[in-house]
C-alpha cells in the first residue's frame, strides 16, 4: 500500500510539473541581437511574466525571414526594414512592429591607416578604405548588417565585387566577423551594441559614427497564422504586448555596458 501511495505522489507530482510548464514560442532573432546580451536580459523576465519560454534561433536577418516563410519559428525579430517589409507584403508576416533602435558603427585598427577617424560621411570613410586597400571585414551573410553594409558601399560608389583580396567576406555571424576583424586588424562595419558587447577588441576602437544613415531599426514580425496554421499566434501577440510594454522599456533603456546604453526603445 505505501509503495502504491509512492507511486501514485510520483505521478501527481510529475503530472502537477507538466501542468504548470511554460509555454513555448519559438523566435528567429539577428546574431547582432544576440551578441549584444540584451536576450539574457529580457528571457528571464519574459518567463516570469508570461510564463512563456522563448526559445531563440540565431541566425542572420535573411535566414531568419526564411525560417519565417517556412514556418519554422512563430515570431522574427530583425534589423532590415525593406525586407521585413516585403515578408509582410507577400503575407507572411501579420504585420512590422517597431521596438527598438540603435546604430552602426565602423570599427578599425586604432592607429587609422585609411583615416577615416575624421570623416564628414560614412561615404566619405568607406571611399578613404577602398582608395588605401585597407583590410575590411565583411559578414556577406546576408544578414541586416551585411544588407546595410552593401547599401553603404553603393552609395559611396563602390562595388564590393570589384574589390581585390583586402575586402574579406567572412560568412558568418557578427562576433565571428569581429573576431576576425580583430585578428586581421581589420576595418569592419558593427552593430554599436555587439562591438560594446564584444570582448576580443585588439587592436580595434569604434572609429567612425554619428551619420544618420547609420540608424538601425529593430522590428518584431509575428509569423501570419494563415499561411502557417501551427505557428502560436497567441503567444507571438503577448511577447509583441509585453515588448512594446513600459516594462520593456525600462529592461532595453536601462540596459548598458561600462555605462553607455546599447539600445534605445521607441515601440508606439
């Protein structure tokens, strides 16, 4: 009879745990995201809110929109406005909600051999690399930060396909582009809050900021119900509540690294 009572405070207890287990969503996010800590910050407060385990897939803008028009992930959250535009136009998207932003950067060796420290545009610095061939990191993932990095180019005039070897296109992830960048001593175009974020800085220092074509928008894109009958569609609406929630605000403003804030959020 005891073993029997055992048994059954066993089940009752595991049955009890599984009862109270959070729900699950599963969300594409940018590796710059990732790399700049913000996720630990917000997960912990988002289970103990919503009682909602968000479980992240790390992956560059393009790839992330893909796991999007697959079905693969109920929510995007992403930094590449026309594409997440057309995700939605073509209707896989339900709608782009904005959350926060920040802005990019370029990196380089602290001793500026392409001088583009004193630069009057992010064209102008750009035009200074590719005339003195200096070293440049490029993700060519086709990530946000690769996708604004080619806008740059173009707009100064440039075509990275013409570039001879001192242009490394890397394929990978933002802390894995800096990481050679800093093995290099290379110039590279970051995400502000992955280079604050990143701890194998070299010889690089933060070179160039302030045009505003380096603005850089994050937006939360939940995956349209109807093209995707699986997706959780209700859970993708609380984590958009709670992300645009006074709450949040207060987790992504008072976020910082050596006192400087990575990212600033302005979710209307």
């Amino acid at each position: 009879m005891m073993r029997f009572l055992s048994f059954l405070t066993l089940i009752l207890t595991l049955c009890s745990t599984a009862a109270h287990a959070a729900e699950t969503l599963r969300m594409a996010v940018t590796t710059s995201f990732h790399n700049s800590g913000l996720a630990e910050q917000l997960l912990p407060e988002i289970r103990e809110d919503l009682d909602l385990e968000v479980q992240l897939l790390v992956v560059g803008t393009g790839q992330a929109l893909k796991l999007g028009r697959a079905g693969d992930v109920d929510a995007i959250l992403v930094h590449s406005r026309t594409a997440e535009e057309a995700f939605v136009a073509e209707g896989y998207g339900t709608h782009r909600r904005e959350i926060m932003y920040n802005d990019f950067v370029l990196i380089g060796p602290a001793a500026d051999p392409a001088g583009i420290q004193n630069s009057a545009s992010a064209s102008e610095a750009l035009q200074s690399i590719a005339r003195t061939r200096a070293d440049f990191v490029s993700r060519g993932d086709d990530s946000g930060t690769h996708k604004q990095e080619l806008r740059l180019w173009a707009a100064a005039g440039q075509d990275p396909a013409q570039f001879d070897r001192w242009y490394k296109s890397v394929g990978a992830g933002m802390g894995a582009a800096l990481n050679t960048a800093s093995g290099v001593n290379g110039y590279i175009l970051s995400d502000r809050a992955s280079w604050l974020n990143f701890g194998n800085k070299g010889g690089l220092a933060l070179l160039f900021a302030g045009d505003p074509v380096l603005f850089n928008q994050y937006a939360y894109l939940p995956v349209n119900p109807a093209r995707h009958g699986h997706v959780n569609a209700e859970a993708a609406a609380q984590l958009e509540d709670w992300l645009t929630s006074p709450r949040a605000q207060a987790l992504i403003d008072g976020y910082q690294i050596q006192g400087e804030t990575l990212f600033t959020f302005n979710a209307r």
